[in-house]
C-alpha cells in the first residue's frame, strides 16, 4: 500500500479499532459511548482543538426535548474517565478509506476498522479572507469579535440564523444594522408573527439581569485554555455562548438596532477603495469607516466591520480527496438511517454530516448542538449493532424535531414542522399571542398536529408534543386548541 507522505519507518503507526475525529459534542458523545461499549477495545479521539466539549446535567424535559450543560474541558478528564479512550491532537490532513487509515497533520498514520468523523462545520462568509468580516464560530473567534467590538460605533449583521439572532440582541453600546434576506427576522426558526412578537424586545432596554430558563448553559474553563492551538479548527460554540462575554462596543447605548430586510450584500469595499469609487461622490456624506457595504437595495452602510452569520458549511474536505464519498447539495456527507457514509466502515455525526435516509414526517435535520448529541450516540449504537451483527432500528429522537433554546430572552420551544416545512398549502395556522408575554403557534394538518412555536413560558411542551406524536384528530377542537381558559393539559391526560 503507498500513501503519499509516508516517508518508510519514522512515522508512527498507530492501530486502533475504533478512531473518532472531533472533539465537539457529537465525537466526543461517540467516542465515550464507545468506550463504554467496549470496554476491552481501544478508542481513539483525534482532535484538532487543545480542549474537547463535554455534556453535563443531561435532563430530559420530556419525551424528546432534552437539555443539558455543555463544558469545554482539557482532553484529560476523558481519558481519566474512560481507561480505554485515547485522545491525540492532531488535525487529520487526508483519508485513505480503501486502506483504512488517516494521516494526521503532524505526520502520523491512524489505522482504523470503524471510523466516524465528527469534525462540524464552519461559518459561511460573505467574502473569505477579508479582515473586516468575521464569523463566530469557537471560543477564539468570539472572543476577536468581542475585542473588535469593544472599540466599534457600527457594526453589520449579515444572517437571519440562530447566531444573528442572538447577536444583534446581545450587542449593546454600538449601532447595529441587521441585513436580512427575508421579509422577516428569525426565519430559520418561526414565521413573521412570531418575529412580530419578538421585534420590539429590540426596541427597548436589555432588563438587567437574565430571567432564569431551562435550556444549556455553555461554560468555558477558561483556566484550562492553553495560549497556542489550531485555532482554525476549534469546535463550535453552542447556547449561551455569549454569556461569559460582554458584547459591549464602543457607545453609551443599550439596543440599536435598524433592520434591512429583503436584501444581501453586493460588494464589500475597503475604505480605500470606496474613497476612490464613485460611489463615494454620490454618497459622501456617509462618513470615514474602515468598511463600507454595499447592499442589494441600493444603500451602502459604513461600519466598523462586517459579521457574517449565513450559516456553515460542513468541515468535510480533508476526508475528500482520493475517496468517494457521496456529498449532500450542502457539502455534508451523506449518512444513511446507520449513519454510514457511502465509503465502508466510515460513519459520520453531527455538523459534518446530512441525514441522507427518508426522514419521519415530524423531523428534520438542523445543524444544532442537541442533534450533534443525539447524532454521536446513536452512530456509536450503529456502529457496535454492526460490530456485534444486530440489527438496529433508527433511534426514537429522529421520530419527533424538537429544539429548546432562549431568544430575546424568551424560552422557546420549537417542535416538529413548527414552521410548516414541506406542507405546502396543506396545513392551517392556529396563534394565540399575548403581547410581551407568550406567542403560541400551533400548524395542524389535515385536522392533526404537526408542528408548534411556543415562544415564553407556555407550560405547553409536554401536551403539544404527545399530540404530536399520538396524532390524534383535532379536527373537532378548532380554535378551542389555544383557548388560553381551558386546561389543555387537563383536557387531553
Ligand atoms: P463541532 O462542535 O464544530 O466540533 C468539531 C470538532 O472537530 C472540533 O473539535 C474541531 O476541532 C474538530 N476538527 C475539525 N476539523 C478537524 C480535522 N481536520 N481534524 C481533526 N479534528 C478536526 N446550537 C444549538 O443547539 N443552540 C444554540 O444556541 C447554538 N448556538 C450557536 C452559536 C454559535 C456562535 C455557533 C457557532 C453554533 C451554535 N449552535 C447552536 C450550533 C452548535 O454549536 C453545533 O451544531 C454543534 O456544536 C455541532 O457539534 P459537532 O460536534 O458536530 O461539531
């Protein structure tokens, strides 16, 4: 067998039955559960970031909402836990999947009989390799942001995604404008009526302390973080990711924030280049920026820099080369209901992959921390049922989508096509909305419930989620469903 680099005996062959790469949610949830598993066989976790991430205080809400705490941990606390589990840091360069065998970046070989690669996504930028436009994606590239922030008048947002949305609340003390492609905010998660909702929380002053809710707290051993790592390749932040860091720029205001909706960003220029254009005669009354953007609509906006939060793209290119691996249209790499990739004997989880198998009708694949949990587990059940030669059925949490998160300070709950995804015309809209206080949404379909928005305390999860699942005909409730004087929870044990 010749792989390229090998240069004869120098280079350290390592032997492992079971290799792992990622030290994010999912490979670090496969890689222990492995180790668990098998206790007599070796597990190795090849990881490209210093730190790995570990879930703490999983509870389980209800059937399928679960919520936990995330730690960023030194490497060490895995393998006191788990004798069996070896971890190595080292970014893996290229895979030879016919030989079974990857090669790390600093020169080793890692041979394998199962593999799952568990190496996430990273953010999309609007323009690669420009100074002035940043993604957030780890704890390095946050803390940048907050750097660049503390000294900045106006910033832009560019992303209608989890991040943006959490962004543009959390920044205080600098101007933000907030590009949008959608005619509404939040698109990714709930519809116009529940960005109606949440628009004026925009609009006033932060309260000053957070409201207690249930959803995972993310936390970083800051103490643990050694100074030098491949900072390229760190694993992605999760929930509350801003909660240890002040999201202050440089002016004595709390929220400022103006939105342009339905637009994108034509060109970028550097404050140099927009001197020099003429663009800048006809709008010179825009003042001295470092960064100048220019958007779909017409307007150009100077600003301090740009945030660039239009989702990911998976982290699947050095499996690539030399292999055939079957490629989702977003870059992930393809996983059957087994979470086997089209190469034999790799698997894949979480960011990196795309759900390639015939989704229930209630689920769908969303890049987030509680699905990269879900996802490593159950690729390491797939891959001892294999291992073992049984059989396996796809894991219960496929059946039903749900998602606990916090924006704007409101608890909210997504569940099942909460958005009406894939229905077409085919479905009707049930709201009720409190001002301020709760926005209920509920989608049925031919008279069943598939799908529910709760955003604030609604108390409804447990109740909407068994409707869901059960399926039971709601078509003699009508709008009785949401009338907030009935016990809808009373009304359906
Ligand atoms: P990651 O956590 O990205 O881990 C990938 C791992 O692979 C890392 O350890 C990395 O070092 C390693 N790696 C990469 N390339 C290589 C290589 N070549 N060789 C070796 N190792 C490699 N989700 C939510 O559910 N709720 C939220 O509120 C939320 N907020 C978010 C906020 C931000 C700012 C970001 C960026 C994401 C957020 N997400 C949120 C998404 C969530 O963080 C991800 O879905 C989740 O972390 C994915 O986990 P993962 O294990 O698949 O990948």
């Amino acid at each position: 067998v010749e792989l390229s680099g090998m240069a004869g005996s120098s280079l350290a062959e390592k032997h492992f039955r079971f290799v792992v790469v990622g030290g994010g949610i999912s490979g670090v949830t496969c890689a222990e559960q492995l180790a668990f598993q098998f206790p007599k066989e070796e597990v190795a976790l090849l990881t490209a970031a210093p730190l790995v991430k570990t879930v703490t205080n999983l509870r389980q809400v209800s059937k399928t909402l679960e919520d936990f705490d995330v730690e960023e941990q030194p490497s060490s606390i895995l393998e006191e836990k788990h004798p069996n589990l070896k971890v190595i840091h080292s970014a893996v360069r290229v895979l030879h999947a016919k030989q079974h065998v990857l090669q790390t970046e600093d020169g080793h070989n890692v041979h394998y009989e199962k593999l799952c690669v568990c190496t996430g996504a990273r953010p999309k930028l609007v323009m690669e390799e420009n100074p002035h436009v940043l993604g957030i994606r780890d704890t390095d590239s946050a803390q940048d942001f907050q750097k660049k922030l503390s000294k900045a008048r106006r910033i832009i947002v560019i992303g209608n995604g989890g991040i943006a949305l959490e962004l543009v609340y959390e920044v205080e003390g600098c101007e933000v404008i907030w590009v949008i492609k959608d005619k509404a905010i939040g698109n990714t998660f709930f519809d116009a009526g529940a960005a109606q909702f949440l628009i004026p929380s925009l609009e006033v002053e932060k309260p000053e302390k957070s409201l207690p809710c249930k959803r995972a707290r993310y936390t970083t051993d800051r103490a643990a973080k050694p100074k030098a790592g491949s900072a390229d390749l760190g694993s992605a932040l999760g929930p509350d990711w801003h909660q240890d860091i002040s999201l202050r720029g440089a002016e004595a205001v709390s929220h400022n924030v103006h939105v342009e909706y339905e637009c994108e960003i034509e060109a970028i220029h550097s404050q140099q280049d927009f001197m020099q254009s003429p663009l800048y005669t006809q709008k010179s009354d825009l003042g001295v920026w470092p960064v100048y953007a220019q958007l779909t609509n017409g307007k150009v906006y100077g600003c301090d820099f740009i945030v660039s939060a239009t989702g990911v793209v998976p982290n699947s290119e050095p499996f690539l080369q030399g292999n055939s691996f079957e490629l989702a249209e977003d870059r992930g790499l393809r996983v059957d209901e087994h979470m086997r990739t089209s190469e034999p004997d790799v698997y894949a989880a979480g960011d990196v992959c795309s759900a390639g198998w015939e989704p229930s009708p209630l689920w769908q694949q969303m890049r987030l921390w509680t699905q990269a949990r879900q996802m490593g587990f159950y690729a390491a059940r797939c891959i001892e049922a294999h291992v073992l030669e049984e059989a396996i059925e796809l894991d219960f949490c496929f059946e039903l989508f749900s998602h606990i998160t916090k924006f704007f300070n409101y608890k909210v709950v997504l569940l099942g096509k909460f958005n009406a995804q894939g229905l077409g015309s085919d479905h009707e809209l049930l709201v009720r909305c409190t001002k301020g206080l709760e926005y209920v949404k509920v989608v049925l379909s031919r008279g069943r419930m598939v799908g529910a928005v709760l955003i604030g305390d609604t108390d409804l999860e447990e109740t909407f989620e068994n409707l869901i699942l059960n399926q039971m005909d709601l078509s003699s409730y009508g709008e009785e469903l949401l009338n907030p004087d009935i016990d809808i929870e009373d009304y359906f044990d």
